[in-house]
C-alpha cells in the first residue's frame, strides 16, 4: 500500500510541518477562522523528515487524537481545537482529495499558536536522560541522584522547549526562558494544564498496561473573526497523545536500568542510531530511505498503541 507522502488540495494558504499539512477553510456560521488539518504518513525522527511513508500512520495518529481529544474534554481537563473530522461540507474538493483524506483529517479552530513545545515527563529518557547524567538536573529541574534510565519520576517534571520548524531540532529550555518567550501567566497556565492532561493520560493508559512515559503538548489562543483572541487563556491544538508526540511503552516490559521496548517511533530511532554509529548518517537532513522492515516494523508499532489505548 502506498502512502500519502503530501498532499495538494485545492484549498488556500497551504502549510506544510514535519507530518501535517494545514489549509485555511471556510470560516464557521460566526464567521471564526478555521483549518483543515491533514496527517500525512510522512514520519519525522531526530526533526529530520525521512523521505519514506509509514503507509497509514496518517490514519492511526488521526484516529488517536480525535479520541484523546475528546476523552480530555469529557473529563473536563483542557480543551482543544477540534471542530470534527467530516470534510463533507468543505467546497473544492475532488471525489479523489475526499477518498485521500478519509480517516485523516481535522476540521479545527484556527488559534494563535504559543511557540513553546510544552513537554511532560514521568520517566527519565531520551534527552532528559542524557541531560541529567551531565548536570543531574532535566531543563534546570533538579532530580534525585542515582535515578536509572526509564526510571519513573517521583513527580512528572515540565520541561518545555522551543518550537522549530521542520529541519532544525527543537531545544529544552529553562521555565524562565519560556516565561521570557511567551508570557509568566500563560507559562504558568500551560505548565498546569500540560501536567494535568499528563497525570490523567497516564492512569488512563497504565489501566489498559501501557506507560506513558513522557509528551509534549502545543496549545494556542482560538482567534475571532477579526484575526484577535477569542478567549483568554490557550486551547490543545495540533496533535495529542500520539505516538509520533510521546514515549508509550508495555508495563509488562518495564525494566529501569536499560532501554525501553516501545510503541512509538524509538525503534525508528534506534535503528536510525546504528546508521549513525557507522557513519552512514548524520542527524541531517536528507534523511535515509527506510527499508520495508522498518517501514512494516514502524506501523505496526503504531497499531498496537491504538489497540491498547482504545481496542
């Protein structure tokens, strides 16, 4: 099967991110501003795109999100951008763009986006890892000594960090540093929320035995018709609680002291890491052909995260 690598509706002001592609859409019946927002299988690691679709990884992170979102707002957490997912009603579509974008598009509220990627961690892994065993501290959050690799946290941290595009990584900062960036009140409302949202995703998923063990979250103020803020404090926007934005591991395999087996796309980066350790890659782009085992291995890593998350 082949995948959706981008997309060309003709729909205005097309933008293009790392795995989404974003349209502007017909404004709502009060005449708000509002997005298509279509996930390709385009699959990002290291913020390099790879030039190899994981064939239906559009659909599962679509499905995943819609689902998060809108078990958080039942739960009365956080709200989010989402408007729906039929494309029914929006003009200049062809019957081919309407069988593409089945199962992986967002109808959402176009918000001002806070340029801040708003991380949670529970677990010590990935940079936090590595930033501790330098400094004992993750994004100047001091830690316990003696923490082991995949250990859980005694409270889950917020580590923000830049928001970049696509081709340039993404780097931890200080709470300060992001306060600086965005605003002290909203920094404090978005270090809540995200905690929040994390804490109550984390019990959600331990009960049906996967970890949640880190994520990060975007949020943004909903703009009115006039292009100004419609409320004032910020909304979830983009994806949430997939496995392309967070660290899901089986409970049954946990093992401190070691790495993790996953669902989410570390074996992507794992195997990315034995092409670097040779020399054959360099974190830059362009990024390297995936071979169908890792392609086959990728997606189903995907699936099985659905699966338990949601059956």
């Amino acid at each position: 099967m082949d995948g959706v690598f981008e997309t060309d509706l003709g729909l205005p002001g097309r933008r293009r991110g790392k795995v989404r592609d974003v349209y502007d859409a017909p404004p709502g019946t009060d005449g708000s501003p509002r997005l298509l927002v279509v996930a390709t299988d385009r699959i990002s690691a290291f913020d390099v795109v790879m030039p190899t679709p994981i064939p239906g990884k559009g659909r599962i992170l679509t499905d995943i999100s819609l689902r998060w979102f809108s078990w958080l707002e039942r739960q009365g957490i956080v709200d989010g951008h989402v408007l729906g997912a039929d494309t029914g009603a929006i003009p200049g579509l062809t019957v081919v763009d309407r069988a593409m974008l089945a199962g992986r598009a967002m109808l959402v509220r176009r918000c001002r986006v806070v340029p801040i990627e708003c991380v949670v961690r529970g677990y010590l892994e990935g940079s936090g890892w590595s930033e501790y065993q330098r400094s004992g501290a993750v994004c100047g959050v001091p830690l316990p000594s003696g923490l082991r690799r995949g250990d859980r946290l005694p409270e889950p941290i917020f580590t923000p960090a830049t928001k970049e595009e696509a081709g340039k990584h993404d780097e931890n900062i200080t709470f300060d540093r992001a306060s600086a960036i965005a605003g002290g009140a909203t920094m404090e409302f978005l270090r809540r929320a995200s905690v929040a949202v994390y804490r109550a995703a984390h019990a959600y998923a331990l009960e049906r035995g996967v970890i949640l063990a880190d994520t990060k979250f975007e949020f943004g103020f909903p703009l009115d018709r006039d292009g100004r803020d419609a409320a004032d404090r910020p909304i979830l926007v983009d994806e949430v609680l997939t496995p392309d934005s967070s660290r899901y591991w089986p409970a049954d395999r946990w093992m401190p002291g070691a790495e993790q087996e996953s669902f989410d796309k570390q074996y992507l980066r794992e195997w990315l890491n034995t092409l670097v350790s040779r020399g054959l890659w360099n974190k830059q782009a362009p990024g390297p052909a995936l071979p169908a085992h890792v392609v086959a291995g990728t997606a189903a890593r995907y699936e099985e995260a659905r699966r338990r998350l949601f059956g």
